[in-house]
C-alpha cells in the first residue's frame, strides 16, 4: 500500500511504543518516549485508544492487528535505512524534527508542541520537502546576525577547562585560559555563552547508513549576534574548532549532506532566518 497524501497522525507515547514493539523494533527513537510504566501498563493503555481511533482492530483469532495504513506510515519508523534528527532549544524549550527514510519512503516525526509526550507523523510524497522543512524548523524568529568568521581550535581538556571556570565564575582563570587564543575583545561574552550553552541550539544529526551507524552531526550556537558551530578538527588530533558562521554556511552544509548522501536535491530556497 502506498500512501499518496501528507495527512498527519498523532500518537501518544505508548502508543508508538506499543507499534514499534508489535513490529519488531528494536531501538526507541526518542530518549523521550522511555516511561517506567511496565510493559502491561503501556499496552492497556495503548490499544484501548487505538482500538477508539480504529488504528487497531480484533482478526478472526481475537488478535489485535494493526490498520495497514497505519503500518505503512510505521514502516520507515520501525527499520529505517537512514535518519535525520533536527532539534532546537529555544528559551529553554526544546522541539525536535525527525525524518525516517527506507525504500524511498519518507516520514516525518515531530514533536507536538500542545502536549510534549505526543509525536506527530506525516507522510512525504516528495522527498524535496525534507530539506524545505528542515529550514522551517530552524526558523527562530531572530535576525540580524553578523557573519565575520571568528574562529579558533582548542584542545579538548582546553574545553573542558575553560567550561569549568566559567561555571564558578572564575573570570581570571577564564581570561588566563583564553589568552592563547587570538580573540577579539568584544565577541568575549558571545564566546563565554557558547562555553556555558547560554543560548539558543541548532542541531543537525543525519545518519546515511543507520546500519553502519555513518552520521553527520552538526551543532550551532545562536548567541545574541551571532551563530556559532563547535565541531572536532580530525585533521589536528581531533581538537574542536569553534567558529561564527553565516546562515549560508549552515544552509550550504545541510543541503551538501542531503544531496551527496542522501540523493535528495535541496530548493533554491532564501536562506535560514530570512
């Protein structure tokens, strides 16, 4: 059965735990969907409100069985070949944006902002819409932010050092620590926000081969005017490189990965925060 339109389904919790589990996954796709109710629990509570959605219904054996539309949407969910995972903490609250892709079918999972322990999926009849989402997620609301390309590497025990001293408020040992680094003076407290995650996150996390587990993640910072990314440099020992970026940066890498390891061409879209 394929699916040719882009209604969305909202689950609960239990219940996309009850489906993954009735079709053979093995992995839950969200730390989110944990619960310390027991197995009984979460599936009392499940097919009584699928059963009243008639997602699920009773066969001849007395056997609860899923609606072959609603497996079909599951599909993907339950043993896909690749996966995205979009999340942004905004003043604190965090949503989340997942695409689960197997066989050139296409889902999205997201959050739903009205109740925090139900997902909402849609179907994506093409896959183009993955890359235009994904750039309608990032949206904050903010502009205005310079791209002046500051940048430096650091060391990972350098990292956690400065994290540390700035965390009891150590201000001479933090300038100590980041008088090896050429830094101009006035992006001092935008660069102490990135140390401390004081600010609003971007990330990007796109596994081509969930198998193999082969992902590229990609991590941004929004500080009050500016963007910054904090990757490992594998070319220096795997020293992390902390950098401002422009909105064309991040919309150049997120198309590049889709494109080269996904097969999925990006729109020529305007840029993130236009």
């Amino acid at each position: 059965m394929k699916i040719d339109s882009e209604m969305g389904y909202i689950f609960s919790k239990y219940e996309i735990i009850y489906i993954l589990r009735i079709m053979g996954a093995n992995f839950l796709f969200d730390y989110a969907l944990k619960s310390d109710l027991s197995a009984q629990e979460i599936t009392k509570r499940a097919e009584k409100s699928l059963i009243e959605k008639n997602y699920v219904f009773n066969d001849f054996f007395g056997n609860f069985v899923l609606n072959k539309e609603i497996a079909e949407y599951f599909r993907s969910v339950a043993s896909p070949e690749s996966i995205i995972v979009c999340t942004k903490c905004i003043n604190g609250y965090e949503y989340k944006l997942m695409f689960f892709i197997k066989n050139k079918t296409y889902v999205a999972v997201e959050t739903d902002s009205s109740n925090k322990e139900n997902y909402i999926l849609t179907y994506i009849s093409d896959c183009k819409k993955i890359f235009n989402d994904m750039i309608s997620f990032s949206e904050t609301g903010r502009n205005g932010f310079r791209g002046v390309n500051d940048k430096f590497t650091i060391t990972p025990t350098q990292y956690k050092l400065i994290k540390n001293v700035l965390k009891i408020n150590d201000e001479t040992s933090f300038k100590l620590l980041i008088s090896d680094f050429e830094i101009r003076e006035e992006i001092i407290n935008e660069i102490k926000n990135v140390f401390l995650e004081n600010a609003d996150i971007l990330t990007f996390s796109l596994c081509s081969n969930f198998k193999s587990k082969k992902t590229d993640y990609f991590v941004y910072y929004l500080t009050n005017e500016y963007i910054w990314t904090v990757i490992p440099n594998v070319y220096r020992n795997e020293n992390i490189r902390i950098s401002s970026v422009t909105t064309d940066d991040i919309y150049n890498r997120i198309s590049g990965v889709l494109r080269d390891k996904f097969n999925i061409m990006a729109d020529n879209l305007q840029n993130l925060f236009d």
